[in-house]
C-alpha cells in the first residue's frame, strides 16, 4: 500500500517535472484521488501541448515552404 | 486566501467543471494554489527551450518587425508564451505594437504569475483596452486571475473600467488577493459602494465575495461600509450577522456588524 502510494506521488511529481517533496502535499489525496487528478492533469497537459503544437504549425504554414525546415531545425519546432 | 476561489481558478486550467473536482476536498485553498501553480509552471516548461530560441531571435530583428511576426505569424498564443522569455522593456515596446484584440487575445493565454514583471511595466493606458474587451466577452475568471498581480494603482484604474457593480464582484470572484480587492473597494465613492452592495443583495454567490472582501478591512472602513449598507438595506447587516453566526468569518466583520 505504501509503495502505491509513493508511486502514485511519483507519478504526480513527474507528470508535474518536478521533485516528489514538492507535490508531498498531495499526500493528503486517497489513491482514487489521485490516480483521478493523474488522469486530469493528463488529460489538460495534451489539450495544451496540442493548442500549442497547432499554433506553431499554423505559423509555419504562413512561412514560405523552403524555410519551413530550416526553421523547424533551428527553433526544434 | 478563499478555498472556492482558487478551486475555480484550478478547474478552469484543468478543462474541468468544478464538481468534477470534489475529490480534491482533502486539499485546502493553499495546497489547491501550489498544485496549480505548478501544473501553469509545467506547462511552460514543457516548451520553454523553443520559445527561449524564439524570443532570443525575436532579439536581433527591429520591434516593429518582431511586432508583425506576433501577429502576422506566431498569433496570440505563441506570443503569450514568448512574453515569458522576452526582456521586459522589449514586451513594453512590442505591447505598444499590438492593438487592442491582439492584446487582449494574447492576455488569455498568460499565467499573470509569470507575467508579473511585464504587468508592472507596461502602461495602464495599454491595459484600458485589454480590460474593455475582456469585459466585454465577460472573461472574468482571466481578469480576476491578472487583478492579483497588477501593481495596485493600476488595478484601482482598471477597476473604474468595470461600470457594472456586479461585474466587478464577478471579477473578485476569481481574485484570490481579497486584501487587495478591500483596498480597492475602500477608494471607491459611496454610490459605488452601494450599488456593489445593492448588486450583492440580490445575488448571494455575490454577496459571498461582499463578506469576504469586508472581512479583509479594517475597522474604520468596516464602519464605513456599515453606514453604506445601511442606506442600500436596513435589514441587510441583521441578516448577515444571523446567516454568518457559526461562520468563522463573523469575528473578522465585527466592526461592521456592531458599527
């Protein structure tokens, strides 16, 4: 039980890329809890990386198609 | 520091409703607080190796270049997000670029923790027409969210924008600083006043965030706005005092109930 549960802090810790002492405040949460708010965080991180990921391409795609890769290297788009 | 407040403002960067969030019970306003500054945290630092090359490339070309490729081509969230790592007085230059849209779409993809700096620099005249357009679309939770980390004179400016005494409250709702808010309220004229209280009075989600900014005041202007309050409603601080009576809040309102 112990050990699910420090996983599960693990987990927050690295989903959050930080160090496990910083989210032991969420050691206050029950497994479900956690494994819920896992899920969420998952869940809006994609929904951002994706709102962003489709920003960068949108601008891109206004560049003329010869820079496009040069760019994409350079900024590692 | 306000549990309901934050967990809003927490629901709000998790796409979630916030009764979907009731198993975070556990966790109090400032443990809510950490965990969403760190998830804001997350999600800059996730890409902030590209946007540090941008903004570093941003600095070799002239701002009213650098301005059109914000808007022509990175658009507002790109922008938002470059802000972070762009120099201070570049983003003030680059600001006065931008019209009032750009900016304001811009302002919704910001964390105003990270944007704080900037918010201190750039002229409140700037931010007259930001404040107007997110009125105007009712993006309360957005302004709340920046009135925290405005320096304090201009929030006071950028609250005389806000016509509508209940969108004012609306407003509060989503800023957790309700000290600030107190000190905001306390220099408004006392027909402003009133009408925040009257709009309150009819609402009670509203009245709420009435409690808790007099709750922040201290007792002279408790006074005050106990005199107002009764202009507004006679019976109004009586029926407070007895919905408030198990309250933990009561005892720091007691210069208004017993004025």
């Amino acid at each position: 039980m112990a050990q699910t549960h420090s996983t599960a802090l693990a987990s927050l810790a690295r989903q959050l890329g930080r160090p496990p002492r910083d989210v032991a405040f969420l050691e206050a949460l029950d497994d479900a809890a956690r494994q819920q708010l896992t899920r969420d965080i998952e869940h809006a991180q994609s929904l951002h990386a994706q709102s962003l990921r489709d920003a960068m391409e949108g601008a891109l795609n206004q560049l003329p198609r010869l820079l496009r890769i040069p760019i994409r290297t350079l900024f590692g788009l | 520091m306000d549990r309901p407040t934050e967990l809003r403002r927490l629901a709000r960067l998790l796409h979630r409703d916030t009764d979907a969030l009731d198993y975070l019970a556990p966790l109090d306003a400032a443990h809510l607080m950490q965990l969403r500054r760190l998830l804001q945290e997350a999600f800059i630092e996730r890409f902030a190796g590209t946007f540090k090359r941008l903004a570093a490339g941003g600095r070799l070309i002239p701002d009213a270049l650098n301005a059109k490729l914000c808007t022509g081509v990175f658009g507002p969230a790109l922008t938002a997000n470059l802000s972070y790592f762009t120099p201070i007085d570049q983003a003030v230059r680059l600001a006065k670029h931008f019209d009032d849209d750009f900016l304001t779409d811009t302002a919704r993809h910001q964390v105003p923790e990270r944007a704080q700096a900037l918010l201190a620099a750039l002229p409140v005249e700037i931010m007259r027409g930001v404040t107007r357009k997110l009125l105007a679309a009712q993006e309360f939770a957005i302004m709340g969210g920046f009135t925290d980390y405005l320096p304090e004179d201009k929030a006071l400016v950028l609250v005389k924008e806000i016509h509508g005494p209940a969108e004012r409250l609306r407003v509060s709702a989503y800023a957790q600083r309700k000290d600030r808010i107190a000190r905001i309220m306390a220099q408004l004229d006392d027909d402003a006043v009133a009408a925040q209280i009257a709009a309150a009075a009819a609402e009670p989600e509203l009245m709420h965030e009435v409690v808790l900014t007099l709750a922040e005041m201290p007792a002279p202007e408790q006074q005050r706005m106990a005199r107002i309050s009764d202009r507004v409603d006679p019976a109004l601080r009586g029926a407070l005092k007895a919905q408030l009576a198990a309250d933990p809040i009561a005892p720091r309102m007691s210069a208004y109930f017993e004025a």
